[in-house]
C-alpha cells in the first residue's frame, strides 16, 4: 500500500498510536499542538511543527517573501486553536543548490517580518541541500496558562459551534498572507470557557469531524449560514483548506454575550454560529462524514 | 549567486546575523543548539531542529529504520554539545505519494527506537506530500541547567581540545547507526569545567574552525595524534563527516584527572587530546582554515 491510499490522519493515527507518552505529556499526536508539563505550576510549554513544499503549499512562481510569511503562520494558526502564545521558532530550509541566494533573502524577510508580527524569536536554522523541490519546515515552541489550554477534544453535545471570518476562496490569496487568530483566540479564552477548538486549515468538512470525533460527538451543521467569503460557493466552504479560520464549541448559555461583546472587540471580523454538537448515537459511529456529500451527522 | 556558490555558514550567518533577538535568548542561531531563559531559574529551555533529506543524507537504498535512528540521533548529538538533556521530539516527514506505507512504517520504528533510548517523548507529528525526495525534519525540545550549559564560544587560550572516539571512516556504516555522546557530555560537565563544545558532524577540518572563531581564539592540531577509525587515513579523520563525537576545550590543568577518571568511566570509548588553543594573531584573524590544506592556525 502506498502514502496516497491511506489518508494523514489514519497514516499519523497508526504510526503515533502506539508511543510511550511520559505523564508529562498534556496532548500529544492528533491535536494541533503538543502541549506538555514543565516544572512551572502556571504554564503549559506547548509544541508545533508543520511545513510547507513547493508545489503543494505553494506554486513555485509564489513571491518567496509570501512562501516564507506562511511558513511561520501555519503553525501559529495551530498555536491560535490551542490558544496558546508562540514564543521561539527553529527553521530548517531544504533548497536545491541552484536557488537564488536572492530567492532565500526574500524568503526570510517573510519569515523575520512574519515573527516579528506576533513577536516571535527565530532563535536556529538548519539548511540542506536536495535533489527536491524547496521545503521549508518551521517548529514552533510556547507556552499557555494551564487554565486556558484548548483541544479538540472538550466539546460537549448541545454546544454551540462557531467560525470566525469567511470560508471558502483562500486558495487564490489568502493562503499565503493570511493572519492567525491568535488575538481572537486569547480573547476568547480570557474572557469565556471555550470547550473545544482548531483551526481549518483542510475544510470544515475535513475539519470538523476531527473536532467531533475527538470530543466524541456529533453534530450539526446549518449550511445556509455558513460565512462565504465573496465569490465563494457553500462547497468552497465546506471543502476547500487554508481558510485558517477558527472553530470552537461554546456552551449555549454564553450565545448572546459572546456575540455581543465579540462585535465590540473585532468589529472587522465576522463571528458565526454555524451548528451545534450533538449526541452520538450508536448507529452512527463508524459513519463519520469524509467530506460535504455527507456533511451532518447527528444523533 | 546560487546557493551552491556560498557556504552553509556563510548563508545562515547573513541570514540570521541581523535578527532581533529578546534577551531571554542564550545561544541563538550559530550555536548547536538555541538556548532561551524561561521562568525556571535552575535550568535553560534548549531547541534543535535539524533535517536528513534522501540522497544527502542516506541513500535510498538505505534501511528505512536507520534513516529513522540518524534522523532523532543528528539533532540529539546537538544536544551532547550543549551538554543539555532531550525531552520532546517533533517529526515533520516530506515523502512522495508513491511512497510504501511500509517503508514509513519501519521509519517510524527508527525513530522510536532512537527517542526511546534516549527517553524523548515524541509528542507530534506532520505528514506532507512532495514531488521531490523523502525528508525528515526533527526538532527537539528539552533542557539544561544553567550552570552546565556549553555552547563553542567559551574556549580559553592554552585549552587542551579532546575529542571523543575515533575519527574518519563513518561514511560506510557508523553515520546511520552512531549513538550521540549525550551521557559521555552529561559526564564532563558534572565533573570538569568545559570552556567550549561542539559535535563533529562535518569534519575536524571545518568544525574546529567554528569552535574556534566562536571563542576568538586560534588553535594548533597534532595531527599525528588524531584517533583514526580502523582503516581511515589522518586526511579521512579531518575532511569526512558525520563522526558526532565530540570536540571539546578543557583547562590543561584538569588533563591529568579528566584521562584517568574518562578511562574509569567509559573503558571502551577513547578520549584523545588532539592538539590546543592558541591566541589569534592579528595576522591571522581572516586566514581561517577551511579544509586540511591551512590545517593549523596560532598565534
């Protein structure tokens, strides 16, 4: 069998399932972030890599200040659904020897301008050379207080769900210059108790599920209101990626603050109730929707 | 210019020269390994990430298990010459879609077999796909205490330089197999003051100089003394990579003790003292070696 016929998660799923996780270990493979035990009593130190290649993150006429600016989101866009605050970044750049010295200078005045933006430390970087494509792979290490670590996994049925921004049509731009929602995503969490959350970086309809079966529940989806960012088609926003937007479920009781006092702090940015978590019924369990043709599973 | 034209240090140092760096950090780019300050104030947080890419750093003929253990072990041997201690591992794997989900499978028995053997956790995992080679980028978290933290830039003139081992020949076999000096480290710096450390992973020829420029100081090798693998010439033992010992400077008043106390210590594994530090001239401050050819440099 090979990559292609088997999916990430499931690949991840079996190769990470059986590790020796020490008790210091809070969230380990799965969740956006590692999130882990130290020996300070307020903070959870919290661990992200990812990375981007050309020609499947990026097309490799991208401006390399872009390429080099979404390198370091996407983890940040991990640190945001944790809502925890990124600190340092290690970069390992794997570039053919014939790139343009000229190209790496741009790139890394994307990636410096890029921690810079959410006062991150570059603090190390490795480069190799490859017969390959350009793949650049940044890590990312931080903290967040104990009390306001967020999973997927602590979503509860009867649950609001919630998106920020629009959905669908960020292939064309916004994939290479988009913004995490790290502010959005502390304010939360200061302010209310977020259950469950990530960041939509394969499609809601990827995406979801994930949030679901990790909390261990269903849910429901009123398509009609998802936000569509113009042009885009309801199925833009259920199955295209790298909206790098937030969803979390919040307990019906805080509906009407949150929105409230969500329209006071980020009046730019939209916040949308998109469903809510239901139960899980027997039946259902082994039935968890791929993608939009069976976008709704409930109880 | 390409990026063939202009070396690796050269490259990261133009790079990376100019970043703002808080002053929680130690070692920043340059070092083997970023070193930060957090609130713990016994011990440094430290962080390496670092990267095999198919056909630079293994053959694809290579044991799938291998490419796993020299994947966890090149960064950990990072961690030997900071004399700090590995917790958490990230894996980020770049592999084409044709790739055989059973080669990933024996991989990823490399590479918990090497973090098992060092106690890491590894707490995350990304997968992408690529046109180009299988690549492995790992990025390592963990700790050491503040007072017996090493970086390059502490050698003395008049140090004695040991290395760990024996040198030249690791091409063959040892580069996929080698065990980081990280007990043998952890060792020195409980028991000796080291000025500085690194691990030799290019070569004597071009490390040494690193050592050295990191502490402004010159050096001088015996070459004639140089712990040479079975079969490898003096020239192997300084211009072949990939050894990971480790090279280190020690006061010459402790040569006496650390020689008879490593061999109590570690029977099978040699220590050689190679050669010494010696003061800059003015002279030579721009004539750093950079192979064999100049492979000496006093004052």
């Amino acid at each position: 069998m090979k990559l292609r016929e088997i999916g990430e998660d499931q690949l991840l799923g079996q190769l990470l399932s059986d590790l020796p996780l020490a008790k210091a270990v809070v969230h380990g493979p799965g969740d956006d972030c590692a999130v882990v035990k130290t020996r300070n009593r307020r903070n959870f130190l919290v661990l992200k890599t990812d990375c981007v290649v050309a020609g499947v993150h990026f097309l490799t006429t991208a401006n390399a200040r872009d390429v080099g600016w979404k390198a370091i989101m996407r983890p940040l866009s991990d640190f945001a659904a944790t809502s925890a605050l990124p600190q340092f970044a290690l970069i390992t750049l794997i570039a053919p020897e014939q790139t343009k010295v000229e190209w790496v200078e741009k790139l890394y005045r994307g990636l410096r301008r890029a921690a810079k933006r959410f006062k991150v430390n570059i603090v190390g970087g490795e480069t190799s050379s490859t017969p390959g494509p350009v793949a650049i792979s940044v890590s990312v290490v931080g903290f967040v207080e104990r009390d306001r670590c967020v999973s997927r996994g602590g979503g509860k049925v009867g649950d609001d769900l919630f998106v920020t921004g629009r959905l669908g049509g960020a292939m064309k731009q916004k994939h290479l210059q988009f913004v995490p929602r790290i502010a959005e995503s502390r304010w939360l969490t200061n302010n209310f108790s977020i259950h469950a959350m990530m960041d939509l970086s394969d499609g809601l309809g990827a995406d979801l599920p994930r949030l679901a079966v990790a909390s261990r529940v269903g849910f429901t989806v009123e398509t009609e209101n998802l936000p569509l960012t113009r042009g885009a088609k309801i199925e833009d926003a259920i199955s295209k990626g790298e909206d790098y937007e937030l969803l979390f479920a919040i307990s019906p009781r805080d509906r009407t603050r949150l929105e409230r006092e969500w329209r006071k702090k980020f009046q730019k940015l939209p916040l949308t109730r998109i469903g809510s978590l239901s139960q899980l019924s027997t039946k259902n369990k082994q039935l968890l929707p791929r993608g939009y043709v069976h976008f709704q599973q409930s109880g």
